[in-house]
C-alpha cells in the first residue's frame, strides 16, 4: 500500500539523516573500495583453487603417477584458512603500533603483490592468456599455463591469506573510525556495508566463473584482482 511505502521512504530518509555530510562522504568511499576489493579477491579465491586443481591434474597426467589432486587442493586451502587466522592475530599488535588505514592499505598492497607475483612467474615460464581457438588435445591439456612448479601457488596463497585474515578484521574496525562509538550509527553502517559487500563478492564470482575463466584461463582471469 501507499502507506507502507511511504513509510520505508521515511525510514531510509532518517537512517540516512543519521550521518553528516562527512561521515556520508567518507561512507561512500568506504563502500566503494571494500566492493573492489572483494570483487577482486573473489576473482582470485575462484581462479586459483581451479588453477592448482587443473596443474596438479596435468602434473600427474604428465608424469604417469596417480592424481592426488583433492589432498593438496585441500591442503592448499586448509593452509590458506589457517594463515587467514593468523592474518587476523596479527592485527591486534599492529593496530596498537600504526594507524589502522595505514595497516589496511599494506595489507592489501600485500595482497596485490602476489597475486601480480603469480601471473609474473606463469607469463616468465612461458604461461600466456588461453587462446581463443584453443583446442585440447586430451582432458589435461593445459599448455597455455606456465611450466613453474605447481606447489609454488602454495606459499604465494598463504601470504595472500596472510592479507586476507588482516583485511578482514580490519574492516570491522574501520566503521568506528568513520562514524565514531554511535551505537545506532555503527549498526546502519554495519549493515549497509555488508548488503554492498556481499554484492560485490556474488558478482566477482559469477563474472569469474561465466566469463574470466573461459574468456582468459584459470591462469589469468584474476588479472583484475591486483588492479582492483
């Protein structure tokens, strides 16, 4: 009914109202980085357990032996996680030390840094984007990828992991530096931040798998992930 809408206009109007210029100003910015960054840290998360699982599947293709692909994808992201929570321990120390921002932006200066790393390494082993006319020859034909080994993804995702576990902590403890201890602030923007945020990760996981992956190849579809 028109009363009903009326009345979600005006709650939206005044839950809006409760910020200042400023702290709107400051939102907005907030909002608009984290959804980059998730965007592209989904871009990755996405390509490289593919990635490592299609390596590790030609490794053993290639060399004759059984594929253990599931135990090291596995381990890859039980170390990922694992790294993840010690990521976020370090942050309590640090944030003591140095301000908060300046913390987020290593952090995911960090995060940046390897995941350009890997691509460096595939391109520098003779990777290259998957070709539009790529035909495979076999179900483990992937020789647009580099030949580096395949268990150097393991240390570049754990320090990405590192920075991830950082980020995530440190994106709870942003909100009170924009809006301050307002208690009734804190949960609005709290749950704006997070209907954004989740938006951008659905998005940069759909484009990832629909189109980056087939468009560019595991190796080199999270291309954007160190320019977001």
């Amino acid at each position: 009914t028109k009363e009903n809408i009326n009345d979600g206009k005006n709650e939206t109007n005044n839950i809006w109202n409760l910020f200042s210029s400023r702290e709107k100003r400051n939102i907005f910015i907030y909002i608009f980085g984290i959804m980059l960054y998730k965007f592209g840290i989904e871009a990755f998360n996405g390509s490289i357990v593919s990635l490592a699982a299609n390596r590790y599947d030609r490794d053993a293709f290639n060399s004759g032996t059984i594929a253990k692909t599931f135990e090291k994808v596995g381990l890859l992201v039980g170390l990922n996680q694992a790294c993840q929570c010690i990521g976020s321990i370090l942050i309590a120390p640090l944030i003591k030390r140095w301000p908060t921002r300046t913390i987020l932006s290593i952090s995911i200066f960090i995060f940046a840094l390897f995941t350009a790393l890997l691509m460096i390494i595939d391109a520098a082993t003779g990777g290259k984007i998957r070709p539009s006319n790529f035909q495979a020859m076999h179900e483990n034909d992937f020789s647009y990828y580099g030949t580096y080994s395949t268990n150097i993804i393991i240390p570049i995702y754990c320090i990405t992991g590192i920075a991830y576990g950082m980020v995530e902590l440190i994106r709870r403890i942003i909100p009170r530096d924009i809006v301050g201890s307002n208690e009734e602030k804190l949960q609005r923007m709290d749950a704006l931040v997070h209907v954004f945020y989740e938006i951008a990760g659905v998005s940069g996981a759909l484009i990832t798998g629909l189109v980056l992956i087939p468009r560019l190849g595991n190796n080199y579809s999270f291309l954007i992930t160190p320019i977001l």
